[in-house]
C-alpha cells in the first residue's frame, strides 16, 4: 500500500513539474528577443532544474514529494529563489581555470613558443664574433 502511495506521489510530482515547465516554455515562445536574452540565465536555471528534478524523482521520499508539491510559487519557481540564495562558484571556478590555462600560455610547452625561444637561442649564438665577446661577459656580470 505504501508504495502504491509513493507511486502515486512520483506520478503527481512528475506531471506537475512537466506542467510548469511546459507552461514556462510556452511563455517564452511569446516573449520578444530582448526579454528572453534577459531572461537567459532563468531560462538555463529551470531547463537543468526540470532535468535535475525528474532524473532524482524516483529517490525522492514521500515528505520531500510532498513538500516540492506544496511549494506556493511552484516547484521550478521555488527552486530557482533558493537557487538564487546559494553562493555559485561557477565564476570562481572559470576565473582559476583560465588562470591556469595562461600559466601553461605562457611557459614554453606550446610548439610555436618552444620554436620562438629556440630561434631566440639561435640567433644569440651566431652573433658576430665581435660582439659576441663582450656580449657574453655583459650577461655573466648582469
């Protein structure tokens, strides 16, 4: 009988979320370019929460249905203000990997810039005799 319940409760959450996000999209279809440029990031927030939400409803309990059920503003809606309460460190995240990713720009582990300071070693060692002298005396005393 409990599982029938549960069954139940998974079905009704399954259809109310499919329901607020068909109804969501439907908006958008009426929304002119600007607004949903605007809008971009809710849009991207509720397509991964609808996701999110039905791949996870099967392991939902029965008083975590009832409560996503009983939200007043709606289950996507009401997930997207506690979403919007919750530090992201996505940017965080982006700023160390791009930070990285120069670092490694700007050793020579790249073909082009291994090649460059090869040509610059080269060019240093076929300087004319007579500068190459007092050239090399300058860099051992700088």
């Amino acid at each position: 009988m409990k599982q029938k319940v549960k069954e139940e409760l998974k079905q009704e959450f399954v259809q109310k979320l499919y329901g607020e996000f068909s109804t969501y999209r439907e908006h958008l279809l009426c929304e002119n370019p600007t607004d949903l440029i605007a809008e971009a990031y809710k849009i991207e927030t509720f397509s991964s929460l609808y996701e999110v939400l039905l791949a996870k409803s099967a392991q939902l309990s029965d008083v975590a249905l009832l409560n996503l059920l009983n939200m007043s503003s709606g289950i996507l809606e009401g997930m997207y203000k506690k979403w919007l309460g919750v530090k992201d460190h996505s940017y965080q995240e982006l700023e160390e990997y791009v930070g990285h990713e120069v670092e490694d720009l700007e050793g020579y582990d790249l073909p082009e810039a291994e090649n460059e300071r090869k040509q610059e070693a080269r060019n240093y060692e076929t300087k004319n005799d007579t500068d190459r002298e007092p050239y090399k005396r300058r860099m051992v005393t700088a």
